[in-house]
C-alpha cells in the first residue's frame, strides 16, 4: 500500500530535528536549574557550597543529562552515517 502525498523524511532530516531540539531542550533545562550558591557563600559567608539535589531539581539534573546524551548522540550518528 502507497500512501499519496506523503513525504517521506530522510535520515538526514530527522537528525537535524533531533539536533535541534535535543539542544533547545538541554539549554531550556539547564536555565531552569537553581543555582547552587549565592555569591556571598563562595567568599566566605554562611551558605553551603554542596548540596545534595532533591526532589524536582534532582529530576531536572537527570532531564538534563538525557538531552545531552541525545544531542551528542545525534551529532555522532550524524557524522557516521553517510548522506
């Protein structure tokens, strides 16, 4: 069965999709994590440098970490298969 009037996307294309939105994705969530410290607390003053992530910022880091993955991932297939 032939579908009329349907493109068919190359391999190309959809890694270019998946480039570009592995990356507005990653840089989305890397903008919507809090900061870990303000600046007072790296000069000297009461405030923790280290802590652990909890919760939804825990969540965020991992998101984040995922969409790096894919977007190196993306590039690589990207580079390896031929076009």
């Amino acid at each position: 069965m032939k579908l009329v009037g349907v493109n068919k996307m190359s391999i190309d294309t959809i890694l270019q999709i998946l480039m570009i939105g592995s990356a507005v994705l990653m840089v989305v969530s890397i903008l919507l994590q809090q900061r870990g410290a303000t600046l007072g607390a790296g000069f000297g003053s009461s405030g923790e440098l280290y802590t652990t992530r909890r919760g939804v910022d825990k969540n965020l880091f991992e998101v984040t970490i995922i969409f790096a993955v894919i977007f190196i991932l993306s590039i690589l297939a990207g580079l390896l298969i031929p076009s």
